[in-house]
DNA sequence: CTGAAAGCGCTTACAG
DNA sequence: CTGAAAGCGCTTACAG
C-alpha cells in the first residue's frame, strides 16, 4: 500500500508530477516517467481511487437500478445489462449494482451514492428510486418511460413497443394468419399495456376482431414452487379443449415459447406446419437451439444498454455534443422456422 | 450539496458532532441529535461517502467478478448473484460489477479497485484475476478451487460436484436405470471434469460401464447464429438414428433439458414413460412450468452466493468468530415428474 | 456528551 | 515541464 508521497520521494519528483504521471492531464518528460513509473512498479504503487475521487468529484461508476422483489433476469436483462457493463468498461466506468425496492424506500440514504450516474431499469409508476436520482441530482436515464409527477424532462431508451406490435402484425397477417393468440407479460407491465393496445389495433386496421380469449397475461411472479405452467396451460386449454382455430402463437419470451412448443406437441401438431410461433424477445441462442428454430423479434437489449450508457454518458459531459433524450431502438424481427406461410400451403393444393 | 460545515454551522455544533449524529459511533443528546438532523434534512444533506471513505479506508463495496467474454447468465448465474446482492446489502455492503476479462489482464490497475473485498466467480486454472487480487491484498472468495501457483490457502464456496453425481446415479438406479447418458457442460470447466469422472466412477461402483457416446459436451459457447442444436441433436442422434438404448437422460442445465424434450417429443416418445429426464440445476420455475415438470438437483446457488458474502464478511471482520474456510453447499433433489420407476412398471406386468 | 485540530491520499491552480 | 501548497469532505484520537 504505497503511496504518492512514497513514490515522489524514491524517484525525487513532486507528488504532483507523480500524479501527472499516473493521470496524463498534464506532459511529462520521458526521463521522469520512466523514473516515476520504475518506481512505482518497485513499489507496487497505483493511485487510490477514493482520493482522487473526493478531490475530482467523480466516482468514474455508474449505478444499475434493479428492481428487487422477485428478483428473475430475463434474456433481456442479461443482455441489456451485457451491454451496459460493457459500454460503461469502454468510457473507463464501473457499474454498481442497486437493490432499492421499487416501494417502501426507508433509509434512503446513509451516505451519498457512490455514483456518477445511474441506468434505472422498469421504472413504475411514480417510481420512488427516480424520486430520489432527482433529489440527490444524480443524472440517471431510464429504460422506458418515466411516470412520476414533478418530473418533466427525462433521458430514455426504448423499444417502440406500439410500433413492433404492428410490425409483427403485419408480419404474420402477411403469411396468411388471422387466427392470432396472444401470451403477453404482466398485466402490471407498462409494456404490455402498450402491447396488448397496439395488438388490438394492428389487427383492427387489418379488418380482424380480436377476441378475448386471443389475449392472456402471464401472472404475476409467484413463489417458483406455486409457479403456474402459464403458456403450457393455455395452449392446451384454448388449441386442446376449447377447439379455438389459432394458426399463430405471439409468446412474449423464450420461456414461455418453449413451454407453448411442448404443448403443440402433446396436443399432436406440429410446428410451423399446424401453429405457427413468433417469439417477443428471448435469448437468441435458445431460439436456435429450439426445434424448429424460433422466429423473434430482437427487441436489442445490448443495444439499449449501450445507449443508455451513452445517453449517461453525453449528460456527465464524457461525450460532447447533441443528442436525443429519448432513443428509439429499432426490434428486428428474426426469421427462423416456427413461422409457416399459409397462403402458400393453400395455394400449393 | 451541503457539506458538513454548513450543517455544523447552522446547528451550531463541531463537525465531528455532525458525523457522531449520522455514524452513530458515539452517544448523542437528543436534543443536539434532533437539531442535527432537522438541520440536514433542511439542507438535503447526506455524508459525502468519498470522503467517508476516504479516512475510513472502507468503500463498503464489493466486487463481483465475472468472466467476460462470451458473457451469459443461466440460471444458476442469476441465482447466485441474486444471493450475493441480498446478503451484501444486509451488511450494508454494495455490489461492484467487475468484466475483468479471464486473460490478457492490459492495464491492471489504473487505479486501486474502490472494494473492500471481491466474490470471483468460475476462477479458471491459473486465474488472472485471482492474482490481481491476491496482489492488490484483497480479500476473496471463489466459487470452487482456486488453482494457482503460489496460491496456498484461499476461502471458498462449492457443491460437491462428486458427492452430487453420485447422488444422482444412486437415484437413478435405484429407480431402475442403467442406461443414462450425460449431457455434460462445456469440456474445459472444472465442474465438467469432476462431473464426468464422478459420473463414470458412480456407474462403476454399481457395476455399470459408461460407454463413450453416453457422455456428451455442450460445445463451446460459439456465436449465436452458430450455436449447435446440442441437447436436441445429441438426443436425436443417440436414440432415434443410432437406436441405443437410453432410459435416462442427464442435463446439465435447464435449457439443455429442454431441447431434450423436445426430441424426445419428436421421436414420438414421452417423458418419463419412455425417457427419463434429470436436470442439474437450472431455473424451479421454468422447470415447474415444463411439461411434465422436471425433476432435478437444485445447487442452491443463492445459498452459495449469500455465503460467500458471508466469507467475505469474516474476512473483513464484519463478521466475528471461526468459520471454515471452504464452504460446501449440498446438492438437494428436487423431485418432479420426469423421472419414472421403471422397476416399478415391470412389477406391474 | 462535545469541540478543535490533524490527517486520510490524492489533484489542481498558481508560480516559475 | 516541474514544484509547493492548499484543499476535497469527512473521521478520529485527544482533551475536556
């Protein structure tokens, strides 16, 4: 645990040249970096980040806002939390990991944030954790949209949840399918409140009623024991038992489009041949894996993260210049072998 | 942004009283304690935790260390850093994502780590990081055996990966199987190797012979678009095309376990009456929600997260009194439906 | 129970 | 290009 003033005595240098070594804010002759950095390597010196944090006032780490609760990462979490860590590593910061409950925020802080910035993930509404970014003045950005009254301008990433819905939509009408069943997320979910309404009326525009039966929400994340069989059940129940004429099944990840395959191939049909499966985002890898490979739409998460961070970034000043508050990630849509064209089938006969 | 002066200046006390108010460290007045307080929270003031830091020579963060690379979470992944987050912040402890790449290790330290202490997941033979560490004089903890030179004694946490495959082999003879083969994970882990001689010694001592094609390696993690079929192919491989006689199947995760399922299901078999399917750990409720659920053995790695907190606490005396330095967490099967008697089933003829 | 002062290990104007 | 000195915002013996 050798110090600056250590160094700056064996290498006959000013602590503030040690630092200017170390740091590069300022040139320095290549004689006394040599003889700076020899030493420091004898020693075994590197500068204390607490220090140079409290006099630069900079954490050089940005914190990631989780909710906690029934804490489960999705593909999409890992990944977008892949591509913030790694854009954050790119621009020399670190991310800190943030547990505050979404509710209930009791001590909310003992000390300061040890952080320059924040990536808060599912805000909800009225979001207590955006509350208290504002009044500590910490920049944060938000992945999807911020709720919370007295807050006017905030910096987001998203996915256009409305438009991808559409374009799924549009994707599998254009194959022929009319008869579309829908497993959405959490009916909490800010995103599928703005998926279910954008299903509706994609279909509507394209002539189609949407029944009730077509749309179902996964419920609320139980104790995993109690945990239902969600896209299994509801496959069996509406295909199986309530003789439903359903040629595509929307599931809203990969989980829950491997558990509604299962159930087309206990019920005797097949995939794409029968039903048709069209995944909402999912881990890529496992949809390659699935036989047949799962068609999806990449909602991008990597790239949301990276954004995000870029997006932090530009507000610390790290990054020059204008930018977007809000950025739209474009989803993909991934064509794999769970989708069948009907059309073509028909007009094959 | 206040500071403690100010706060000192209004509540007309010394700074230290202001800092005896919010550490707790020594007794106060009420009455000096309240006006303290009233008088911060006036000023929006909290502790300033770099320069708290600072003189304490504590940053009350920890480090989590994963590899990076061909970086993706499964479930026990998720379920371990889940346990890691929860036991840290009941010691007021945060997490400190680290992406310390496995090797080539460019610029160490530019700075010193602003942690406390480090939880070093999957250390690899001759780990990198795990020198950094022992280097910088900070504390650790690994997920399994560490295997450096020059490193003697270090704290870990770890299933007994032996102990586990016997487990599963005695539950699955016992059940009647003596054709199982083992969808293993990629060759170069540690646990794959000590899986796999376990695995082979466990059939062995109960008079059975592992041939080869009984024991297969997911491959290694390739990009997306390339990722093998593993689990699926294997199984349609091994029972439909070569025709061996396989009643049990060993994944080594969830998602393999699904992919095998799902062959299963297309070779017009079922689970468990015709095959048996037996997962290593993986997520309960995805396996809940398969059909039929799977059984498995649980590695409890949130138990193994939250105890190598623990491990790191008694290193950094947050925790008091002897501990073992080696913590081995057992292996507990779940039981579900995708494993059948099959001694049973001939009774019944 | 409270205060005054030194110090944690750096960086940063200010001079030269 | 380099040095001397002040200061970042706290905590902690030391006195009382």
């Amino acid at each position: 645990m050798a110090k600056i003033d250590d160094v700056a005595r064996l290498a006959k240098v000013s602590k503030g040249t040690v630092s200017n070594v170390f740091s590069q804010k300022r040139p320095t002759s290549n004689e006394v970096r040599e003889r700076v950095m020899s030493v420091s390597r004898q020693l075994n010196y590197v500068p204390n980040h607490t220090a140079r944090s409290l006099v630069t006032k900079k954490t050089m780490a940005i914190g990631l806002t989780i909710p906690h609760g029934s804490f489960f990462f999705s593909a999409f979490h890992t990944q977008f939390i892949n591509g913030v860590i790694l854009e954050a590593a790119y621009y020399g910061y670190r991310v800190l990991l943030d547990i505050i409950p979404v509710h209930e925020v009791k001590t909310p802080f003992l000390t300061s944030y040890p952080i320059d910035g924040a990536v808060v993930m599912r805000p909800t509404a009225n979001d207590e954790r955006i509350n208290l970014m504002h009044m500590g003045q910490i920049p944060f950005v938000t992945v999807g949209h911020v709720m919370n009254e007295n807050i006017e301008h905030s910096t987001s990433v998203d996915n256009d949840n409305v438009q991808m819905m559409s374009n799924i939509c549009e994707y599998l009408v254009g194959k022929g399918h009319t008869d579309i069943m829908f497993l959405n997320a959490n009916e909490h979910m800010t995103v599928s409140i703005d998926r279910k309404a954008s299903f509706i009326q994609a279909m509507k525009v394209r002539g189609l009623d949407v029944e009730e039966y077509m749309i179902h929400h996964k419920p609320p994340e139980l104790n995993s024991s109690e945990y239902m069989d969600y896209g299994y059940e509801e496959t069996i129940d509406i295909l199986g038992k309530q003789k439903k004429k359903v040629t595509a099944i929307i599931a809203d990840d990969d989980r829950t489009a491997f558990s509604v395959l299962n159930a087309i191939k206990d019920l005797n049909l097949s995939v794409p041949g029968d039903v048709s499966i069209f995944v909402i985002c999912g881990d890529n890898s496992m949809m390659v894996q699935s036989n047949p490979s799962l068609t999806s739409m990449d909602l991008q998460p990597s790239e949301l993260g990276a954004q995000s961070v870029r997006l932090l970034m530009h507000q610390l000043g790290v990054l020059q210049g204008d930018y977007d508050e809000n950025i739209i990630v474009e989803g993909k849509i991934i064509e794999r072998n769970s989708v069948s064209t009907i059309g073509h089938e028909e007009d094959r006969k």
